[in-house]
C-alpha cells in the first residue's frame, strides 16, 4: 500500500498518471531497461562515427518517446529512422541480400569495432522488448501495448540494417536505399 499522504518514499514511485506503486512492480523494471537502453544509445553517439548519428539521433529519440508515451500513458506515434519507416525498416532486416547486397549477418571479431558496438545496442533493444512484452502482453495474450512492442521490434530491426551497413564494403546511402526500396516494391 502506498504510504499515506501521497508523498513519494524510497520503496514507491509513479509510472503511469502519478499513481504509486512499488519499486518492485515491473513497469519500473521496464522504464529501468529502456533507460539503459537509451544511455547506450548516447553512448554510442559519442563513439561512433559522423555516418552513424542521425541513424543513432533517430534511435535515441525514438526510445526517448517510447519512455515518455509510457510514462503519459499515451499512444506512442509514429517516427521515421532517417526517413525510413517501419514497413522500409522491416524490408530491409528481413531481406538484406535484396536490397542492401549483403546476406543476414552473424557477427564474428573479424566485422569490427562498429558492428561489434551496433551489436551491443540492437541486442539491449532486444533486451528490452523482452521485459517489455512481460510487462504489456497478459497471461490470455491481450496485448496493452502493441505500439510500443512494434516500436522496439523496429529498433531492433533499425539497428540490425546498421549492423550490416557497416560490414559493407561500399555502405548504401540512405538515399540509395530508398531508391532500391521504391525499385523492388513487390514485397
């Protein structure tokens, strides 16, 4: 029971439209993951290289309404990564070969530094959809908060494309993604 009077103590806090609960209530534990969750997505703006940013700038704001949508208990909009959507995002992790030249990846020390960072941002996404799901899918699989599912889903997928953009050896612009996106159309 939240302590009297509505003030905040050590063991309590408010996730949702102030209203208190535990510390141990695993939407806490959720808003906890996403936070780490976006400090690697800071910290990997400051490490990695100019063609990155407005890849991780997307991201790290993307993650940043996802908290804020959760917290508001508001639906969480859509947001273009780099001018790509969800569906482009989606093309692009599930056929890589098609439209990026290169086949799925299975990172390997031999893809370098930026895949191997990029690795630890798309797994931590992961990561947090999975508590994620625990906290927002029901035992008779209602789910509450598909927004916000799909949304870390499509990071994952975003971070994945960078991924193999990376171990490229003439990384496609984003333009020329989109170019090869509108060309194959036929998904």
């Amino acid at each position: 029971m939240p302590p009297a009077g509505g003030k905040k103590a050590g063991y309590a806090d408010s996730p949702v439209g102030g209203k208190m609960v535990a510390k141990s209530d695993p939407r806490l534990g959720f808003r906890a993951v996403l936070d780490s969750t976006i400090a690697l997505a800071v910290w990997l703006q400051i490490e990695l290289a100019e063609p990155w940013q407005p890849w991780l700038a997307d991201i790290r704001s993307r993650l940043g309404n996802i908290m804020r949508a959760d917290a508001l208990g508001e639906p969480l909009g859509c947001q273009a990564i780099v001018g790509l959507s969800d569906e482009d995002l989606h093309r692009l992790s599930h056929q890589p070969l098609r439209y990026l030249d290169h086949d799925h990846l299975v990172l390997e020390a031999s893809h370098g530094r930026d895949a191997a960072l990029l690795n630890l941002l798309r797994t931590k996404v992961r990561e947090t959809e999975t508590v994620a799901a625990q906290v927002f899918i029901t035992r008779s699989f209602e789910v509450l908060r598909p927004d916000i599912l799909q949304a870390l889903n499509r990071l994952s997928s975003t971070v994945y494309v960078m991924m193999i953009l990376s171990v490229t050896k003439q990384p496609l612009t984003v333009k020329q993604i989109q170019q090869r996106l509108g060309e194959r159309n036929d998904y």
